[in-house]
C-alpha cells in the first residue's frame, strides 16, 4: 500500500494475527497469571479464527442478518483490532442498522491513522449526513474527492449534503459535473430538477422580499400559476407584468402558450404573433401557432413555423405529422409520405400519423398499404381505449379502497 497516500499500516507491526493472540495468551496465562485472572484474558480472545468469522459475516450480510454480521466483525477485530478492511465492513453493516454512531467510530478509527483510506470519507459523509451533520457529511465528501476526483458516489452525496445544508446552487454545480460526465444519468437528472425547482422557489422569495410589487415578482407569480394550471389567474398576472413594464420579453410568448393550452386559438394567436415581433424564430411560439393555423387549414402559412421548430427540435414527432399534414393539405404528396415516415420512425406507435397515411396511400392509389395502414391505426386505437380503460378503472378502485378505509 501506498503510505505516503492512505497511511501507514505496517502489517507486522499494526496487527497481531491469530498466532500473535494465542502466544501472547500463553505468555500471559504462564508468566502473569497472578496479575491478570486467566478466565479475563480469554474473555478477550475470539474463540474463532478471524477468517471463519470474516465467513460468517459475509453469510449473515447476505442473508441481511446485520445484527449477526456486526457480532461476527467485533469479534474479528478482537484479534486485529485494528485492521481497516474489517473496521470499514462494521462502519457499514453499522449503516445497515441506521447505527449512524456506531459507524463514524469505525470509519475514524480508520482516518485517524489514513486520512486517504479509499472509500471511507465517503462513507463517513454518508452516516454524517444520516445525523443530519451536513456541513461535516460535505467536509468528508469533499476528503474521499481529494482522493479520487471521479468518484461519482461522494461528489453525489457532496451534492445532497450542500443542498441540504441550504446551499443549493453549490448543488447543482456539482450535479452538473456529474452530468457533464454522463449525461444519461437518471438519477443525476431528477436531483437537478428537484434542486433547479427549488432554487427558482428560493430566488423567487428573495425577490419578493426585496421587490414586492415589481414585474419581476409578478411574472415568477404567472408563472407558478400557470405551472399549477391556474391559467385564469396567469394571465391577470402576466397582464399586470405588461402593465408596468409594456417591454417585458416573454410575456405575449407565456400568455400566448397559456391560451394555446386552454384552446382559446383566437387569443392564442394574438399573442403568439407579437410573441414573433419579439423573436421570429422562437421555436415553440412558432410551433403553437403553426398548430393552430394548421387546424384552420392554413397549411401554406404553418409550413415556414414548422420548419423553424424542427430546425431547433429535430426530434419533435408532433411537428413532423402537422408538417405531414400541412404537405398533404396543399397537394404535395410525396412530400407528405416523407414527412409521415420521419415522424414514424421516432415514434411507430403514433396512430394518427397511420391514419393519415392510410388516406395519402388511398389518393396515390395504393390499396394495399392504405388498408395496412388503417389496420394499424384501428389496432392502436383499439389498444389505446383498451389501455384508458383499465387505467379509469383502476383508477376507480382506488378511489373505492380509499372510501373504505375512510
């Protein structure tokens, strides 16, 4: 081992083996039996090898037997008391047992000669942060990255421990590095957005604390309105943004998406073209508008915000079948078919881009696919209803089960 990195652990001189004990006991039971009484020191003495026990920790682990597995480690460490192996496995059968304690006695027993020792920092962070002592959980975090930048484990609890300790934009940077790193990350992502959610809260409160009545305050309060689908009060809200501040960016943008999600296509519309006096090639006001041009029939005028969208979001399907849809409309046929299978090869499974095909081979006169594509429609709508109707009545037993216990 390296001992200018994790410490030193001489292995003759810092443990005694199996043999050291049994020696030791002979000297003592032969040579100073009157000072120390013999029965005490076998007390002392494991009555198994510590490789048996090691064995039967590792059985007691696997059957989740964490009480017997601690017992077992204990009585190992009677002979090598101080081996940081077996103190490391008791600090964390020790967490097993939410014996938070108990685990940062075995994990410092182990610093306290290797401040380095691989993994155990890390561990410490975690029964730390178990004792809700966040500061000192990032600290030891903070030590196990000194050891090993890339542990991705502590830099994760570093994270946890910031934010809880209210430091949440420390958080998130940390989780951005983890991401950066691997960016399919699930678990990675939902602690962002639990911590991007909550820094918004934060922000938020501090600004309606410094400026109550400002646009500012009054477009955070729109805008958590409409994200709780409180849509007539977003608006009051995002209208009395352009009240005091006429020149506020994205406010025609969020009234225009507000309106476009409750089908009002009239004001959706309105709003959404002065969203596009603001910035013409705003994807997602382009692609609102398109949506409701398209059901209009104005496909001629949607084609141009469709393909700004897809120029932004090439992976987005919907915009793909209104941009079928839209070549259909105005006579391009092939153009169309080629629209429909690039939706379809994100998504098989979108049945009305079936459907839609099933009339385009109808008008080209091909019988044969037209009928395959409306067996499949018919296939996926029948799947999709069969699908509601099990979730509504699951949903109703639900609500059943919860009247009874009530």
């Amino acid at each position: 081992m390296n001992s200018s990195r994790h410490g030193q652990y001489p292995r003759k001189e810092a443990f005694l083996t199996f043999t050291d004990v049994k020696v030791g006991v002979c000297f003592i039971c032969g040579f100073m039996l009157l000072a120390v009484p013999l029965h005490l020191v076998l007390a002392q003495s494991p009555t198994q090898a510590p490789e048996t026990l090691l064995s039967q920790a590792a059985e007691s682990m696997k059957a989740k037997d964490y009480t017997g597995a601690e017992k077992a480690y204990r009585q190992a460490l009677l002979a090598v008391p101080d081996d940081p192996e077996i103190l490391k496995a008791l600090g964390v059968v020790c967490q097993k047992q939410l014996k938070f304690k108990g685990s940062v006695e075995a994990f410092q027993q182990i610093l306290t000669r290797a401040p380095l020792y691989p993994g155990v920092n890390g561990l410490l962070g975690i029964s730390y942060y178990g004792l809700n002592e966040f500061d000192k959980a990032a600290q030891a975090e903070k030590q196990e990255l000194v050891g090993n930048p890339r542990d991705r484990h502590a830099r994760y609890y570093l994270a946890l421990a910031l934010n809880a300790s209210g430091k949440t934009p420390e958080a998130i940077a940390e989780l951005e590095r983890l991401r950066t790193q691997d960016p399919q990350d699930a678990e990675v992502l939902y602690q962002l957005a639990v911590y991007y959610k909550l820094a918004t809260q934060q922000i938020g409160r501090e600004i309606a604390k410094v400026a109550p009545d400002s646009e500012w305050s009054h477009a955070l309060r729109a805008d958590g309105l409409a994200e709780s689908r409180r849509y007539s009060e977003a608006i009051l809200e995002y209208k009395e943004v352009l009240k005091k501040n006429p020149n506020f960016a994205g406010m025609h943008f969020a009234m225009g998406q507000v309106y476009w999600t409750e089908r009002d296509s009239e004001h959706a519309q309105e709003e959404l073209k002065l969203a596009l006096q603001e910035d013409p090639y705003q994807p997602l006001a382009n692609f609102y508008l398109a949506d409701i041009l398209v059901s209009q029939k104005n496909f001629q005028q949607a084609i141009p915000h469709l393909q700004i969208t897809l120029s932004v979001y090439p992976q987005m399907t919907q915009a793909y079948f209104l941009l079928g849809k839209c070549y259909a409309g105005t006579g391009d046929q092939q153009q169309a078919l080629e629209t429909f299978k690039k939706a379809l090869s994100q998504d098989p499974n979108y049945k009305e881009v079936h459907f839609q095909l099933s009339e385009l081979y109808a008008r080209l006169g091909d019988k044969q696919k037209s009928q395959a594509e409306l067996q499949t429609f018919q296939k996926l709508d029948k799947e999709g209803r069969d699908r509601d109707k099990y979730l509504l009545q699951e949903n109703y037993l639900k609500q059943k089960e919860s009247e009874t216990h009530n």
